[in-house]
C-alpha cells in the first residue's frame, strides 16, 4: 500500500506505520509484493526478519515488525522501563567490581586525591586530579562545571558568547516532552565536550514548594515529582551517553533561597518519599553518577554530613550507587562529613578534608570509610566510562577557550523556547497575526534590549539579564536576539514595526506587542512579589489610547506570576526565562511560522497574591511563617530573618496543585494548563484491566485549521493518598495534523498508586488496602474530561 521501493527506509517507514495504528499487530513490508502490509495480529513463520529489512535471493527487501496492538505496546513500555533499570544497575555492579580491583592497586594518597577538588586555575567551576598521589595514571581528571542550562564560563568573562544560553531548565519542564529534554541535554553535552568538561553540575531537580524561590527557573521538576522523573530520564541519559558525569542537586530538600545556607528543615518521612525524592530516583535509575548535597540543614544537621540524608534516605531507599559531592563551600566538618556519607569536599583546597589523613592517623575516621568513599568516586568513574574513553574529546586541564556554538544548538535552543511557550489566552484567535499592511508596536524596554541593569541587592558577577535568571546557572551570552530584532527579521508584509519603552509607539497601531519580564530573581534570595513588571502599567496605558488595537502580552518568568491585566489583552504568551533565542522564537509564534507547545509546570497565583503572609494562610498567601520562610527559637527573635530559621514543611504532601486542590482554591491558571493555535476533542474514553494494571484508551481529534500538539494528562486518586485529591501519573504530548486523529493509551501500574506509608515505612499500594482508584483525563489538573472509579487488585474491573 505504501509502493514498492527497495530500500531499508521503506520498511522503517512501514514499521512505523503499525506502531502508530491502534489495530496493527504486525507490518510485512515487501518491495517485491507491492510495499508495506498492515495485519491486525501477528503473521506466524515471520518472526526471524528485522525490521530495518533485508534482501532475499531475488533482491527482494523483505521485513517484518511484530507491533501489537497500541495497548500491547504501552504495556510492553513498562516492561522495556524496567528492563532498562535493570540494565543500568547491572552497569552499575560491573562499574563497582572495577572500581574495588583498582582500589586495591591504589596507596592511600591516591585515595585522599579522589576526595577533594584542588586550586588548579583551570577556569572550571572545579577540579579533581586523581593522578595527585601517583599511583593512578590512567585516571583523567575530573573537570566540573556549570550547568544545565549551558557551559558557563562565569571564571573568565571574556568567554562570554562562546557557549550557548540556553532557555532555562523551566522552559523543558514547560514542554511536557521528555525528547525536548534529551535534545536540549545532547547539545549542552555537545558544547561541554568541545569546552573540555567531563561533570556537569545539574540538572537542577527540585521540586517547587515555594513558587517565590529564586531559583525556581533552574528545575526540571517545575511542582510536580512525576513531571521531573519523566524528563530527567533522557536528560540523564543524553550526558552519561558521552562519559560526562550528570550531577543531579540538590539533595535534599533546597526549596528557598531565604537563609539558605544556615536554615533547617523539618519535613516528614512521607512528604521526602512522594514530592522531594522522586525525581532524583528517576534519574539515578537512568544511570546519575553523581548527586551535589545542599547548603541547608535536614532535621538539624546540615546536608553534606546528614546521615539519614545521605545513607538512608540516598543510598538504602534510594538505590544510588555513585559519589556525593558537597556543594560548593557546604562542608562544615570533616569527621561527621565523611561518616555520615558525603565523599567529595568542593572546592576542596585548604578544605575540610585535607584533614583525612590525619583523623585517620588518629583513629576518628575509619580507613574503611576513606576506601568506601573513594570506592564511590571510581565506581561513577568506571560507570561513565571514565577508563574506556566513551568521553569523545580531550578531557582539558584549563577550559578551552573556542566558541562551540553553532547553528545546530542555535536551533535546538529555539525549539525548545517553542515547545516549552505556555499561550494562556487567545481571545478571537488573536496569534498568529495577520502582519500584512498591520502598523505594529513593540512595546516594553525589554522588546528591545538584553540589558539588565542590576539592583543593589545583586551580588556583582551573578548577573543576568531580561532572559535569564541570575547565579552560578547563568550563561553569559553575547547573541541574544531581541523579540523586536526577531520580529523585523522575519515580518517583511508589515507597513511597520515600531517600539518605544513606554506606551507611546502604541498610538494608532493595529497591534501592541508588549514585552515584560520578571527578571530580578536570582541565586541567593526569594522574590517578594508575584507580579510581572510594568505588564499592568503598560497594558493600561494602551487600552486608554483612542482607537482599536489588538493588544499581546509577551511575559518572561522565572516560574509563577499574577496576572492582573489579563482581562485587557487578547492574547498572551508567557516564556520561562527563554535565554539568547527569544526573539526568533518569538517572532515565530507571532507569526504562526510556530506554534507554542507548552503547558504549566507550575500553578499561577490568582490576582495579589502573596509569597509571603501572616495568618491564615489560604486567602491571599499560602504558607504561615512557621511554614515558609520560617521561625527562629528562643532567645532568636520569632519572626526575624535569621540563622536560626526553621520551616516546617507541615503542608506534609500538599506541593503545589496538590495544595490549591485540596484547599479549594481556585488559580488563575491551574498546573498543565496551555491553549495551542488549534483546537482538540477527546473521545472514546475506555477502562480496563491487565493483571494488576489499569488501561485507559481514548482518542483526541483535532478539530482545528492547524496543526498542533495535544498534551492528555492523566491524574491518579485513591483514599490513601489523601489529603492530596489527586496526582500526576502520565502524560504524552503528541502531534497532531489537522483533521486527524491520535489512539492514547495510558497504563496505571500498581506503583502509580501507591502511597508511602510512615508507620510501615515503606511504599504500600492501593490493592493492598483494597481501595478503589479513581483515574482522570484533562488537559490539566483542574480541567478533568473524564473520571473512572475501579479496581484492577483481582485481575478484573470492579467499579
């Protein structure tokens, strides 16, 4: 049916085909026999050919896929998933068996060289010479860097503009697309190698329980744990692909910058297994080498010397199997550091653990834990292929000062902006817009420059810039591309296109783009504020201009905003720290030569609301101060920001939509809310059972005049998850053609419903309680299609 050419695409294309189809069990594609053969179930004496075909005696290309049926296949995903887990932890064992025959081989100041980083003036962010003792030569030194959002080079600002400034890791959570994040991770690698970096600090996997916290434009996870683990996976995968250490941090429980480095944390065991965990088991699954502990303190002990952090809660529930780094300067003592779990002090000299040798001489640290401790650092070595020159450039003792961008991660940058780009309104079909003959105005400072000028409360060398959030994840880049740069690139129909700062060159327009962002957020400090910066001003000051004009909000965010001039615009794009390929973007989802993909990974506040408030919490603020920033004991003022904080993270599991869920407050714009320029239909739900697993089918329509991305999420609910109503526990963003259609399947596992269990400590699922499950399907966690109330605990349905 699909013609009868004779190459090895072909069948591809023909496997492909019954891949997609929800009714193909096998393709047979035979360029002899006319192409490419759908067959509902499998053809039996077929099985031995590949799918990539091959050539009979005839010179025929014969093939043969064994697809299955959609649902066939989903199930056979979650066994391939486990079969992959598995797989890295055999890789893993090897990795340990290696690292203990040369650990043999090695002489104590070999071991102490693997422990801490060391002054090198390499230019890195830091550095580990594991050759210092001179009995492992074969060892390449360990070049750490910053970060996940690109190279950066912030040791030498002449270096600027050599690597890419990538749109924040935010941006990828927005996409809801786990192949976003592998690309997006392959071409930071890419430029990681050409620098000369094998460790890369990040990605970043908080989960977000303060929405204000200055770096929430730095994590994968956005507010949801399965949103983090479904796209830290190909990340991870992507750097430890080629032999660069992924560092995933911050371990654990860094949810705010206020007092960050001396505050504690109270958090109960629940609340670590279900929100903050997660993802970092996600991406230790996938293979993690390393894992940076945080500043703060953990049921009173600081992180980096934290025995139930970095033992129990790391490496016996968590599985790891690697090295853990300190962050940088987290190190208060070297005796409870090293018996309580952390291996390497950064940046390590003058250190705390230059003392090793000597505490071993005294007796206060065991040399079993100096060998365990080396142990993990050669084992992540040998895992990463370290030793057998998987890394494919030249591992630098100084970063190499060459410009490794390129056109390719220019371009990667861009769509991964486009995917990640949440439209929020589109009144009247507003966007694209028709720019032929349109006089149109740029209006904002930030439609026209990529100078932040920085506040006072700024430390000087963590500066960002109206793209890109401030601090050690910062890229600094010399070619930003400005929306108002962007647009005049691109538009050549219109009679013009115009700016000023002010609301001015609105005057007369047919269209007012107004660019503003919430750019003073930064390492280091929370925002005060949800709002978005001179958004209200400039959108009124254009609605009291005579005249009809269209009016679009371009907002750039470090995470949530409120949006108080909503009801006066009629569309709004809102962009989470996009970096140095905003304008192109911009002006391609402007147009319609793109399309924004993007869905919330984070709840937008409703009109003034506060990160911080007093009592009660709930009516315009979420936390109390016990809560969030925290409180200070006796004889420390209560209520006074200072190094005695304590939060208590009484919330327990209530991070984000679980919050507003439970409480009943209504956002502006609830978690995985996005529109697209098209329009969808969801039909045809269906449940079922295989063995203990739930099967939800459906069919999404697109029913619009473009084409488009559908996101279906599928929310989880049982008794004992309360008092959380409902989680994330699959999504799939999918691309549909106008006029077509699209088979989903979603399988509901038994651990997709299981709860962590305080008293048992352990994870109990709800089949053993004999709880029924309630599965929903939206377009976001408050905008539900579909509800299924059943029990799959006996092999059968029972509603």
């Amino acid at each position: 049916v699909d013609g009868s050419g004779k190459t090895a695409d072909d069948a591809k294309a023909c496997a492909e085909r019954c891949r997609q189809s929800s009714d193909c069990g096998q393709a047979v594609y035979s360029s002899g026999g006319q192409g490419c053969y759908l067959f509902k179930h499998a053809v039996k004496g077929l099985e031995e050919y590949k799918a990539d075909g091959k050539e009979d005696g005839a010179g025929d290309v014969f093939s043969s896929a064994v697809c299955g049926s959609a649902v066939e296949m989903a199930l056979s995903d979650v066994d391939a998933k486990k079969q992959r887990a598995e797989a890295v932890q055999e890789e893993w064992s090897k990795a340990e068996k290696r690292a203990q025959e040369l650990l043999k081989k090695l002489q104590p100041a070999d071991k102490y060289a693997l422990l801490h980083g060391v002054d090198s003036g390499s230019g890195f962010a830091g550095y580990l010479n594991p050759t210092a003792g001179g009995g492992n030569p074969t060892a390449k030194p360990l070049t750490m860097n910053d970060g996940p959002q690109g190279f950066n080079p912030y040791t030498d600002p002449a270096l600027a503009g050599t690597s890419t400034q990538f749109p924040s890791l935010l941006t990828v959570a927005a996409s809801f697309s786990p192949e976003t994040s592998r690309q997006y991770a392959a071409a930071i690698v890419e430029e990681f190698v050409g620098k000369g970096s094998n460790v890369l600090l990040g990605p970043d996997l908080e989960v977000t329980r303060v929405a204000s916290t200055g770096r929430s434009f730095e994590t994968l996870s956005g507010e949801d744990p399965f949103l983090g683990s479904q796209l830290v996976q190909p990340f991870v995968q992507a750097v430890q692909s080629k032999g660069i250490i992924a560092t995933i941090k911050h371990w654990l429980d860094n949810n705010q910058e206020i007092g960050r480095m001396t505050m504690n944390v109270e958090v109960s065991d629940r609340a670590q297994h279900e929100i903050y965990m997660p993802p970092f088991k996600a991406a230790m699954d996938a293979g993690a080498g390393a894992v940076m502990c945080s500043y703060n303190k953990i049921y009173g002990q600081h992180a980096c010397e934290n025995s139930k952090l970095l033992k129990k809660l790391l490496r016996e529930d968590a599985g790891f199997r690697g090295f853990v780094m300190s962050d940088w300067g987290a190190t208060h003592d070297a005796v409870n550091s090293a018996t309580s779990g952390l291996d390497v002090e950064m940046p390590g000299s003058n250190g705390k653990f230059m003392q090793l040798p000597q505490l071993v001489g005294e007796g206060k640290v065991q040399q079993s834990t100096i060998d365990t401790m080396a142990g993990h650092v050669l084992t992540s070595m040998f895992q990463a292929g370290h030793f057998d020159d998987r890394y494919p450039g030249t591992v630098l003792n100084s970063v190499a000062r060459t410009d490794v961008t390129s056109d390719a991660h220019r371009n990667v940058a861009r769509q991964a902006i486009i995917d990640g780009a949440v439209l929020l309104k589109n009144k009247g079909s507003a966007l694209p817009l028709a720019t032929k003959g349109k006089k149109i105005a740029m209006i904002g400072r930030y439609c026209n420059t990529d100078i932040y000028i920085t506040p006072g409360h700024v430390t000087a060398g963590n500066t960002g810039t109206p793209f890109m959030g401030q601090g050690s994840g910062y890229v600094p880049s010399t070619k930003t591309v400005t929306p108002m740069e962007g647009l005049q690139a691109l538009v050549k129909d219109a009679t013009s296109i115009t700016f000023s700062a002010d609301a001015s060159a609105g005057d007369g327009a047919d269209v007012a783009v107004v660019c503003a962002s919430a750019c003073d957020v930064h390492e280091g400090w929370d925002r005060m504020n949800f709002s978005l910066p001179e958004a209200q001003e400039l959108v009124s000051a254009l609605r009291g201009q005579s005249g009809e004009k269209k009016i679009v909000v371009v907002g750039v965010s470090p995470g949530a905003v409120t949006t108080e001039w909503m009801d006066k615009v009629d569309a709004s794009l809102l962009l989470f720290m996009p970096g140095e390929q905003v304008g192109t973007a911009v002006a391609q989802m402007l147009t319609g030569d793109a399309s924004p993909g993007g869905r919330l990974p984070i709840t937008m506040p409703p009109d003034d609301w506060k990160p911080i408030g007093g009592y009660p919490a709930g009516k315009d603020h979420m936390f109390l101060s016990a809560q969030y920033p925290g409180t200070q004991p006796p004889p420390h003022k209560m209520y006074k920001w200072g190094d005695y904080l304590t939060a208590n993270f009484t919330e327990g599991v209530l991070v984000g939509y679980r919050w507003w869920d439970a409480k009943d407050v209504n956002p502006a714009f609830p978690f995985g809310y996005g529109l697209t320029y098209t329009e969808f239909s969801f039909k045809d739900f269906q449940s079922d059972c295989s063995g203990d697993k739930i099967i939800v089918t459906l069919t999404i329509a697109n029913t619009g005049d473009r084409d488009g991305d559908a996101v279906p999420q599928l929310y989880v609910g049982f008794p004992s998850l309360k008092p959380a109503v409902r989680q994330l526990r699959g999504f799939q963003k999918t691309h549909i053609p106008k006029g077509g259609e699209a088979p989903m399947v979603f399988i509901v596992t038994p651990e997709d419903a299981s709860y962590y269990d305080e008293a048992e400590q352990k994870w109990t699922s709800s089949a053993e309680k004999n709880e029924k499950v309630t599965v929903s399907i939206g377009t976001s966690s408050r905008d539900l299609l579909w509800h299924k109330t059943l029990s799959c605990s006996s092999g059968k349905v029972v509603v």
